[in-house]
C-alpha cells in the first residue's frame, strides 16, 4: 500500500506549529514596540520638537555620560554581588563583558537576557549556573520593583487616585502567581508518572532550580543590593529631571521626577508588555501630562532620555566590549 505513514507527519506538524509559535513571538513584540515608538515619536512631531530635543541633547550630553560610568559600575555590582550569593564564581573580566552585552540588547524584549547567555559561554556554564545566572538577572527587576513602588506610592501621579491600588493589585497578583507555580512544580515532581515526557520532566526540574535559587536570595544579604540599585536607578531619575528642566519644564521637581520614573519602572517590569522600548515613552509621556506639561514636550522628554541616557549606555558598553574583547576568545573551565 503506497502512501505515506500516518505518524511521521506528527512530528513535522509539530515543528510547523512550534516554528509559527516562535514567529509570533517574534512579530508581536517588533510590532508593539513600532507602534508605541510610533506613537510617541507623533506626539513629539511638533514643528519646535526638533529644536526642543537639540537643545536637550546639547545642555545636557556630558552630565549624561559622565554618569552613565556610575550607572554601569553600580548595575555591575549589584549583578556580581547576586550570582556570588547564588554560588556562581564568576570574575570581573568575564562579568563586564557579559553585562555589556546586555546593556546594549537590553531595549529589545527580553534583552537583557543576553548577559546570561553570554556569561554562560564565557563561564562554560552548565546548565544549572544557567539557570541561576538567569535567577539574578530576574532579582535585579525585583529589587527595582522594590525601590519602585514605596515611591510611586508615596509620590504618585496628580489626578490618579486609582493609581496606588493598580500597583499594589499588580503586586500582590505576581506574588501569588510565584507562589502557586512553585507549589505546582513541587507538586508534579512529587507525583509524575512513568510515561511522562522527558522535555516535561527536565523543564519541570528547571524551574524547580530557578525558583530554589529565588527563594536562597530572600535573605539580609540581598537586602544590601538595595543600595547599587538605588545608585544607578538615581542616576537615570538625575538624567530625566535634567533633560526636562533643559526644556524649560519647571513646575516638575526633582522629587515629582523620581515618582514619574517608578512608575515607568513599575509598569515596564510588572505589567506583562513584550518590550521596554516604547513601554518606557508612553508610560514616562502620560504622566509628565499629568502634570500639566505639553504632549510634545513631553514625549521630546521621554524621546530625549532615550537617546541621551540609552545612548550613553550603549557607548560605554560598547567600549567595555573593545577593551575586553579578549575575554571573548579565552578558553575557561566548565561551571557547575
């Protein structure tokens, strides 16, 4: 009987749909991250924008790089400080190289990410200290959040009173959502049955190890990473007041400043949007309106620190990257 077999087109009906899964996941966060550029970069298409964002850049380009050495310094602590208390020894070198890749990509969805990636091939990682590179990574969003929010609360946005409650809402939903996904991996670990796929049981075993790792960084001792954090996160509330007082906006404060950035921050951690580019301007755009600030003064505003402060970011890294490239071809031990 001629024909094909009925169970070899399983898999490679299988594939196709796996192969359409990662395309979506790779066209809906480009196109959600055009269209809120697109958005703001509309606003900001006012005939004195262009006058607006050069005077900007002008005033305002050498504070911005100056302190973007302290920004990255800071961030690298703070990462260094967290593999170290999850036992992954890793030295410095091999850290800034990694740490720059990741301030570079860290603008496209799940950038970031990339710092792991790259420290693994540095490290010759196993896949454990994979994961738990990856936990740290995740850690730092935390701890920002932690910062975040007692200042969102306490500074707020004028004419959201709604405002406290959604953060907290949000909040207290992620904890519990973290809470019951380690509950249901402890509970599948404990009663998987023979017959079960082995992908199912090595991602269960996965994330049984970052959660583990999650939970070892609850301790005093993380507590003290609040303080890198708190630095570099200042350096980009310094950046974002001086941009706005540079365009003549002087009826926001530096304080009213650092409660409009936790909110960005907040938003682009917590709320479950594909991309940090674009995410950033709109979320920093409605709330400068919020106080009264002209729609495309404030969307130059938030367009500004994205060149200014991203841009900046991007230099040094790329120049940590020159001055370390030999990092990238020294052969290492493999890590646990």
């Amino acid at each position: 009987m001629s024909g094909e077999p009925v169970e070899p087109r399983r898999p490679r009906r299988l594939a196709r749909l796996g192969r359409r899964a990662r395309d979506v996941r790779v066209v809906v966060p480009i196109a959600v991250t055009l269209g809120l550029v697109g958005y703001v970069s509309a606003i900001a298409a006012a005939p004195e924008s262009g006058g607006q964002l050069w005077t900007a850049v002008q005033r305002t380009w050498w504070v911005v790089l100056l302190l973007t050495a302290p920004y990255v310094a800071a961030r690298a602590l703070l990462w260094h400080e967290l593999l170290e208390q999850l036992g992954i020894e890793v030295p410095w070198r091999p850290t800034l190289v990694a740490l720059a890749g990741g301030e570079i990509a860290k603008t496209v969805p799940g950038g970031i990410y990339l710092q792991n990636y790259l420290l693994a091939r540095l490290g010759r990682f196993g896949e454990a200290a994979v994961v738990r590179s990856t936990t740290a990574t995740t850690a730092t969003l935390g701890l920002e959040s932690a910062l975040a929010l007692p200042a969102a609360l306490a500074i707020g946005i004028p004419g959201t009173p709604w405002l406290p409650w959604l953060l907290i809402g949000i909040v207290v939903v992620w904890l519990a959502l973290l809470a019951l996904l380690r509950h249901l991996v402890h509970y599948w670990e404990l009663h998987l049955r023979p017959g079960v796929p082995g992908w199912l049981c090595h991602g269960l075993l996965l994330a049984d190890e970052f959660l583990d790792a999650l939970a070892e960084l609850l301790t005093w001792r993380t507590a003290r990473a609040l303080v890198p954090t708190a630095a570099y996160m200042l350096v980009y509330v310094v950046d974002l007041y001086l941009i706005s007082s540079a365009l003549g906006v002087t009826r926001i404060g530096f304080v009213e400043t650092m409660g409009i950035y936790a909110v960005v921050v907040l938003t682009v951690i917590l709320v479950p949007i594909p991309t940090k580019l674009g995410t950033t301007e709109l979320t920093g755009l409605t709330a400068f309106v919020a106080y009264g600030v002209p729609r495309p003064t404030a969307a130059v505003i938030m367009l500004g620190l994205r060149v200014l402060a991203t841009g900046a970011t991007m230099l040094l890294a790329a120049a940590l990257l020159v001055v370390l490239r030999g990092e990238l071809a020294r052969p290492r031990q493999t890590a646990g």
